[in-house]
C-alpha cells in the first residue's frame, strides 16, 4: 500500500472548486475508496514564508494536507490524472503498511 499526500494552500482553486475538495472529488471518481483533507495550523513551504493562523493578512494561505492510502494501481491512476491536468501539486508518495487490529 502507498500513502500519497498532497500539499495545497487551503485558498488555492481548479476547475472552480477549491483543489483539496477537487482532488478528494477526482480520487473518488478514479475509484478511490477514502481520502482525507488536514489544515495545518501553521507553515512554511518552499520560498520560506511562514503562514500562520493568528496571522490575519495570510488569512486562506494555510497548508491542508490532502492524504490517500492506496494500491499501487490506484496511486498511478491519480498521478496520471494529474500530471493530464497540467498542474503542480506537491506530493509525497510512501510504501505503508497498515490494518485492523
């Protein structure tokens, strides 16, 4: 099994919607059986810019951290789809193990 994270500003928009809900949406369609979106409290990503919550000028700048857990089929699928979108998204792709006990 894979976790695949995506990092997105909570603001940031495709296809007129905002992208941690597109993506959620997109997964789903794909086949995709669960998916989850975390806002972070705060953050800094790339250009070193720190983003806040108590922050009122970086208000809908904060990161949300979109997570799936899927097969390595499904994960392909998804990347797929994406880089079809010409878009950049950053993501992290891990091999996980994980159950019920």
């Amino acid at each position: 099994m894979n976790m695949l994270d995506f990092y997105v500003s909570e603001k940031q928009r495709h296809a007129g919607k905002l992208l941690y809900e597109w993506l959620l949406e997109e997964a789903r369609a794909l086949g995709i059986q669960g998916g989850s979106a975390f806002r972070a409290i705060a953050g800094f990503g790339r250009h070193g810019r720190m983003h806040e919550e108590s922050f009122f000028e970086l208000a809908g700048e904060l990161p949300v951290k979109v997570e799936f857990i899927v097969d390595d089929e499904h994960a392909d699928k998804l990347l797929s789809m994406l880089c079809g979108q010409n878009m950049q998204i950053f993501y992290l792709r891990s091999k996980v193990e994980c159950g019920i006990v």
